[in-house]
C-alpha cells in the first residue's frame, strides 16, 4: 500500500473547510442509494488501496471501516470523482444492511411532492 | 405554495454551519447517480412545492433552478431525507445532460481500485 493518494487524485480534490469530500455509495447490484458517508485524503487512499469503505467519521473524529463492527461489509467495485472534484462515488457490494437503524438504504423516510 | 418548509420536514433537518444539506440527484429510469447539489431549507421547500429540482449555489450564493439556463430540467419524482436528516436524495426524470461538461452524469472519472 502506498503511503499517501497519489497526486493525480490528491490534486484534484476539492475538500471542504474540514479536509472532507462527500462520498455517495451505490448499491453495484440494483443500483439504490445507500448512504452518504465523509472521506478525508487518508480515508480516500484507505478506500482504494484495500478495497474496504473507509471513511472518516465526523462525530468520533475517527477512521471507521464500514463493518468493522457491524459485519456489514463493502466490498468496493468502483469509485468515481465528480466533475468538480468534490464528491466521490462508490459502487458497492453491501453486506447486510448500510444503515445503522438495520434497514437496507438509509434513504427510506420520503417526503411529499406537490406538482 | 406554502411559504416555508413544513415543521415535520424543518424540525428532522441537520444542516451543515452554512446552513446546507448535500442532496445526491439519481436519474429515476436507470438508477444513475447524476450529480451532488446542496439545498437549504429555501431550496428543499421549492423543490417539494414545484416538482423541480431547485438547489443553492454555493459558487453563486444564489438559488439555482437546475435546468433554467441550461434548458436540462430535472422533474422530481421522489425526495427523501436519510435516517440522521443531513442529507436528501432525489430520484429525477433528466432531461439531456445532468452535467455541465455534457455528460449524462457528472460521476464519469474512475479512480483505480487496489483489491
């Protein structure tokens, strides 16, 4: 593993005040939504050199391996940068549930639409 | 249109310290993660009340109404708020390119993956 990201994806992110990027992570299967998640360089270089979701975790100022205590593993398939360079997404085989609260996607509470 | 975001939706939002939440935007046919925007409570409120995708530019400071220049409308099929309600996700009928570029989705440079 390589100690730091390479400059080539180092230089073309574009971190918040924190040092974080969003990162988006889609189901590689039926494409849902799962989660938003926060990755700083080292969660990022973490990601793509072990193939393991890592992020960084903004309550416990903390790396977190997704199932690390859980179980519920991502296994990475692909992760892309956006246009801009401030947000990732990742393409994922999920184990078990994403959320926390035991369900599938975190993105299960819909709101109303008026048209 | 009500004049602001209802209690039920305002009360559940968790806003960063510029008072914004990252919505993520999927194409509704295919599954596509097209681009990541962010929305304050303005902007999710218009968003819900007109069926339109309708964001805040943080380049711009000003509210966006995607597809207004661009003539590339996103009609919102469904939004939903994540299980802490710091972020949304809407499922979109696009119409053309989501992104500035010209592509259909702003997600289209993959980094390498290590495994």
């Amino acid at each position: 593993m390589a100690p730091v990201l390479p400059d080539e994806v180092a230089s073309r992110l574009k971190r918040n005040a924190d040092g974080l990027v969003p990162a988006v992570v889609q189901d590689s299967g039926s494409g849902e939504v799962l989660m938003l998640a926060w990755m700083n360089d080292e969660a990022l270089h973490r990601t793509l050199t072990t193939g393991r979701a890592t992020y960084w975790s903004r309550s416990r100022q903390a790396f977190w391996v997704k199932g690390e205590t859980s179980g519920h593993h991502q296994h990475v398939r692909s992760v892309k940068l956006d246009c801009d360079g401030d947000t990732v997404l990742l393409s994922v085989d999920q184990v078990g549930a994403a959320c926390h609260t035991g369900a599938r996607s975190c993105f299960f509470d819909e709101l109303k639409v008026d048209r």
